[in-house]
C-alpha cells in the first residue's frame, strides 16, 4: 500500500521526458567511446598508412572523411586519435582526481594546519601558468601518452583539490558527522563512510568538465608539437598538421576540430546535467 | 521508576562535571561560551540544561564529548568523569570507545542529523558493528528491531530507505534510535524537538522519557523552553551567558526559583491558570556580548532587582541544601514569589 504511494514521487522525478539536450550529447560521447573502444575491429585502414598520391582528397565514398597531407585516412585517425584523446582526457583527470580530492578532503575535514599547508600548495600550483608548466614537463621528461597524461593530471590537482575541500567543509559539519564521531567511527572511517560517498556525485559532475578541459589541454599541446609523438594520431596533431593546407584542404584541420568541439561541447552539457543533478539544495531534501 | 538501574561504580555519580570551561579566540578576544560550570549526574536521572539561545548549553555539553572542533580554535577546560573515569585524560582511541559504548547523542534537526547517502538500517547498525562488534547480518537485524522500539512502522521496509524518504518525526526516531543502539549510559538530547512540529514534539519526548526509564540512561537534556523540561527532567540546571545560574529539583524550580533569571523565563511561559488574553512577559534587553564580559553579574543591566553590588562583582554559585543559585538578591525562601 505504502509501495503505491512511493511511486509517485518516483514517477515525478524520473518521469521528465528526455531531452534532447541530455540526449544528444549522451549519443556523442557513446558514439566517440564505442568506436574508440572497437577501432581495432571494425576494419578501419592503418591510421598510419601513407598514399601520398592520394593527399587531401575532399570527403568521397571511399575515404568518407577525405585523406590528410600525407594521404592518410582522416576518418581512421580520427577514430584512432579519439582513442589516444580520451585515454588522456580520461587518465589525466581521474589521477588529478585522485590526488587533489584526496588533499582537498583533508584540507577540508582536519583544518587548521593540514589546511593552511595543502592551500598553500594548490596555490603554488595554481600560480604556475599552465599550459607553460605542461609544456615544460612533457618537453624535459619526453614526448609520450604516459608523460602527457601525467602532466596534464598534475594540472588537475588544484581545481580538484578546491572542490573536494569546499564540499568537505559543507558536510564535514553536518551533524550526521559529530554523530558518526558519537558512535566511536574514527577520522578515516568518517572520511571514507559518511563524507566521501557525499562529495563523490559533485566531484564526478565536475570531473566530467574537467574530462573536456584536458582534452583540449592535450590538443594545445599536441598542436605545439608537445603532445603525443607523431605516427600516433590524436585530435590536437590533426588541427597543427592541417593547418598547412588550410587553403588548399581545410577538412584537414576542420574535421577534427569540429570532432573536438563537438566531444567537449557534448562532455560540458553532460557535467551541467550531472551537477544540477547533485545539486546540494536538492540532495538535502 | 526512577531508580538507578545501571548503578556506577562507586556509588559516585556517572558523569561529573568541574569547572568546565570553553573559549574561542575571536577577533575581538577571548569569547568565554561557557565559564567555569560544574554538575553532577546521577545514573538514571534527567537533567534539565535550559537556558537562551547562545547561553552555552549546548557548546557546554558538546565539549564534555569532544565535539567542539580543535580545528574552529576551542579551548576547551575544566575536569570531567564518566563512572570516574577521566574522559580528557584518555588517548583518541578509548575515547572513541569510550563515546560510542557510554554515550549516545540526539541532535536538533534530523534533516542533518542523518547521512543522506546511507540507508537508514545501515546508519543505525553502524555503531552496533564498531562497538559491539556483530556482523552486518546481525547488525541489520537488531536495526530493525530499534526502529519497532522507537515505535517506527513497516520497519523491515523503513530500514531499507534513504532518510529523505522519511518524515522529521520519523527521521528524528530514527537518530534516537541510533543513539540507544548501542545501549548507553548517558543519552544526550540536545533540542531534540525544536525543529519538529508541535504534535510531534510531545512523542518524540515521550519517546526519549520511556527509553530512559526502560534502560536506566541517564540523561541530559537540552531545551531552550522550560516547558519541554518541566515534566521530564528531574533536576533543572539554568544557563546564562556561559555559567549555571540557578540549580535544583525541576519541582524547587516551578515552586519557586531563585534567581530573578529564572523567574523571567516561568514568567514567559504560558500558564493554562492565567486569565486568556494575559500578555506573557519577555525579558527586557539582549544577552550579553560574551567577548566582552564586565565585572557583575551577566544579568544585572536585565534584572529588576539589581543594586550596586550586582554590578560591581559577580555572584558565586551558592548553596543552600540542595540547590545553588547565583544571585545576590535570591528570591523568596522558597515559598511562591511568581511576582
């Protein structure tokens, strides 16, 4: 009986038409995941196989999206660079994440000196311009995904370390806390059961704008030619090698920046969706 | 039933209270929010802490379990023992055993109270897992068996929600059940119904009262409405400005209360004897600033009775038989002097 008048509230909340606001992006970042997830079996040419006679041919059947400067087939490489754009655009973040919730939970939930001192270093970290920094780390540690990855994910740290620490603190005086401390639950076990499980959905919300940043980090740098080395493609590599032949073949450049906008637009409209999803005001009630 | 069904060892009291104190530097200086209180707890018995908002009451009790933050620059002072042992004294660890097996708490406001994330089975088995070490099987059984205690119906179901699937009235029987979970011997209650509806004020105090008397918890209980106090508080500690202000039996303190403190607060009290339409009578003037406390009595600028002295020194605690009150001009001998 009681189950009957659950469900309504049920309804209410869940029942809202999809829209294509929330759709449309969702489909696009399935879509860029599945095939970069399936490149290696759905029969794509070598992303590096060179047909120099066959250079910057505009879009046709065959070569669905046109080949680039060296003959190469864009959509193989965009497919494969998506692959190499969101292993960074995903590692970098989640590592970021890692560290810097970990400081920001800290920082937020002891106070006092653990505080001062982890403010003090996001501070120093967010004093770096950077891009500058990222450029100086992968240019003395080396060209590779790995080295790219960790740099763009030490990036990460300071704005996810400010959000984890804001959203500790908002909960971390919430009397479910002092009673949790009342039954005996020690600092890790008050971190770990009742505040992380509650910053967790703002963090993913955010994790996910942050999953766009990185990708158009990594395109910056890959567009300096600091970013993944050559035969491997990726999206930022694409936009710096087709710039040469804006005039003569802009899909060159323009297709995989479209790629990019769209995968980073698609990603921003999924964290909004997410956030106001976790909205505190709402998760209070 | 007012015996002490959980004697202390002993004999002596189950929580003793000296001189407790506890200070925030602030900008503007050392800001005393409670100054130098002392009480005895009896097992079994209730005890009253009523007093305004900003009195202290609750930073008071909040500091006897560890729960005024060293992180917000508390300083926190004073001698207290639980069945006589030295709660300050002991290492983080068996002072975390030592709440979550002796003590239980109920807050003001269930909406907060409880973790919005964690089922209400789960959060009520938490503290039987840590302390009295079941298994979450036996935990989730003994969970459902509170909820049916604190009188919650379709417990099985209840269990397995989330606390905004609940209503405050229920939610708070929930945080009241987390609290005995573990079967304290001091219960705190601190303004456990201002934030409920009026009719669900009276159950969730009933409720508190049975289990008090069932266990043989002794209990604090922190109001700021004398009223609320009146019928379930065996003895009646008044707060003001940080310090305890008047002491005694909740009946001494309704036949005829000491201090003029005192006295204002029954006076704002509706009493169904009074003729309808008579104006309840608020106190005059604000609470002091505690930052910035003068030499008298915090009191003195609100009282009707003041004289020079009340504003020269401040007034000890004196005793007279049972009961203390800090005044220089007490109120009658006992007998009524509802003026």
């Amino acid at each position: 009986m009681s189950a009957s008048a659950a469900e309504p509230a049920t309804v209410a909340r869940r029942g809202r038409p999809i829209s294509w606001a929330l759709a449309l992006p969702l489909a696009w970042v399935a879509l860029v995941v599945f095939l970069a997830i399936t490149a290696d079996w759905i029969g794509l040419p070598d992303p590096a196989a060179q047909e120099l006679i066959l250079r910057r041919k505009p879009p046709s059947a065959e070569y669905l999206l046109g080949t680039d400067n060296l003959g190469r087939d864009m959509l193989s490489r965009i497919i494969y660079g998506g692959r190499t754009s969101l292993i960074v655009g995903i590692c970098a973040p989640f590592f970021g994440f890692l560290i810097g919730g970990a400081i920001g939970m800290s920082a937020g939930y002891f106070r006092g000196k653990v505080d001062l001192l982890a403010v003090g270093f996001i501070d120093i970290l967010l004093a770096f311009p950077t891009l500058v920094l990222a450029l100086t780390f992968v240019a003395y540690l080396g060209q590779s995904l790995f080295n790219v990855t960790l740099a763009l994910g030490i990036l990460s740290i300071p704005a996810a370390a400010r959000v984890s620490r804001a959203n500790t603190m908002a909960w971390a005086n919430r009397d479910f806390v002092l009673a949790a401390r009342t039954i005996g639950a020690s600092n890790w076990r008050i971190l770990t059961r009742e505040i992380l499980p509650n910053v967790l959905p703002a963090m993913f919300a955010f994790w996910l704008v942050a999953v766009s940043v990185i990708i158009v980090a990594e395109g910056a740098l890959s567009f300096l030619g600091l970013g993944i080395p050559a035969p491997q493609p990726s999206w930022g590599g694409m936009i710096a090698d087709g710039r040469e032949a804006l005039d003569v073949a802009p899909h060159t450049a323009l297709i995989p920046a479209a790629v990019m906008f769209l995968t980073v637009l698609s990603l921003n409209f999924l964290g909004d969706m997410v956030r106001n999803l976790v909205d505190p005001r709402r998760s209070t009630l | 039933m007012s015996d002490a069904a959980s004697g202390s060892v002993n004999g002596g009291p189950l929580l003793s209270v000296r001189d407790a104190r506890v200070g925030f530097s602030t900008v503007r200086g050392l800001l005393r929010a409670v100054d130098g209180v002392s009480f005895d707890l009896q097992a079994g018995r209730t005890l009253g802490i009523v007093g305004e908002s900003g009195s202290g009451k609750s930073v008071l009790v909040r500091s006897l379990i560890g729960l005024v933050g060293t992180g917000s620059g508390a300083i926190v002072g004073g001698d207290v023992r639980l069945d006589g042992q030295d709660v300050r004294g002991l290492s983080a660890r068996n002072f975390r055993q030592l709440l979550g097996r002796d003590i239980g708490i109920v807050f003001q406001d269930p909406m907060t109270s409880l973790n919005p994330v964690m089922k209400i089975g789960r959060q009520i088995g938490e503290g039987l897992r840590l302390n009295r070490g079941l298994d979450s099987a036996a935990a989730a059984r003994r969970a459902v068996e509170l909820l049916v205690e604190v009188g919650i119906p379709e417990p099985e179901r209840r269990a397995s929600q989330y606390p905004h699937e609940l209503s405050g009235g229920m939610r708070q029987r929930v945080a009241i059940a987390i609290a005995i979970a573990c079967e304290p011997k001091l219960l705190i209650a601190d303004e456990p119904t201002t934030a409920l509806d009026v009719t669900v004020q009276r159950q969730i105090l009933d409720l508190l009262q049975r289990e008090q008397r069932e266990r043989g918890m002794a209990m604090i209980l922190i109001t700021h409405d004398l009223g609320v106090a009146a019928g379930r508080a065996d003895d009646i500690m008044v707060m003001y400005a940080g310090r305890a202000v008047e002491m005694a039996t909740t009946r001494e303190i309704f036949r005829g209360p000491r201090m003029p403190y005192t006295e204002a607060l029954l006076r704002s009290l509706p009493r169904l004897s009074d003729a309808t339409h008579t104006r309840l009578s608020a106190i005059p003037g604000r609470p002091p600033d505690l930052a910035r406390r003068g030499t008298g009595c915090s009191f003195a600028p609100r009282c009707a009775y003041r004289s020079a002295c009340c504003e020269a020194e401040e007034p000890a605690l004196s005793r007279e038989g049972g009961r203390g009150f800090a005044c220089f001009h007490p109120l009658g001998a006992g007998g009524g002097t509802s003026a």
